[in-house]
C-alpha cells in the first residue's frame, strides 16, 4: 500500500508545508482532514490525482482572488479540494460538510463525546 508520504507532491503547487522533510500541520484540524483525506483514497473512493487536480485548483483560486486575499492556508485549500471532491463524487456536499465542522466547533471546551 502506499503511504501518504508518496502520493504527496514534493514541490510545485500541492506540495504541503514541511519543516526538515516531515510533514507540519499548524492545528489538529489539519492534520485530521489529512488522514481523512488519504483514508478515502486508500478506501479507493477516488484517485490521488482527482484530489491533487481539484487541490492545485484551489490554490490557485485562491491567488487569483482579489485582495485583500486573507492569511494563507495550504489546509483551507486543502479543505475546499476535499469538499468539492466529496461532492463531485456524490458523497457528500460541501453544506453538509460545513454545517457539520461549525457543529464541532460550537461544541464547549472539553467536550467528552458522549
């Protein structure tokens, strides 16, 4: 199987962050939709390079976007790659994907998941 690490691009548009080779993720968010991510793919519910097309799209949305364009995030673009990928494919839509992360997060500080 692969892993991660070799599907992702190493330089160019949709090569993630990295600090001295390792992967960085600036909050867990990220590096849950991440594992989310390759787990769908490895689940064979869609090709790396349906994702990566629709990621490198997103980033260049979002450079094309007028200013003032806001702090850079590789991993909202990574996020609205998902979510269009997700809703393309029919298995779900980028509102229900939304209206569920805003539930999550209005959830209080050490919530317990019960």
């Amino acid at each position: 199987m692969t892993e991660p690490e070799q599907l992702l691009d190493t330089d160019g548009p949709a090569a993630p962050p990295r600090k001295n080779g390792e992967l960085i993720f600036g909050a867990p968010w990220e590096s849950r939709l991440f594992g989310l991510t390759v787990s769908l793919h490895r689940a064979g519910l869609f090709s790396w390079d349906e994702f990566r097309q629709r990621l490198i799209e997103a980033i260049q949305a979002w450079g094309e976007r007028p200013e003032p364009r806001g702090t850079w995030s590789y991993y909202e673009c990574w996020q609205v790659a998902f979510e269009n990928l997700l809703d393309a494919k029919g298995l779900c839509s980028s509102g229900d994907v939304r209206q569920r992360l805003e539930s999550l997060a209005a959830r209080p500080a050490g919530h317990d998941h019960e």
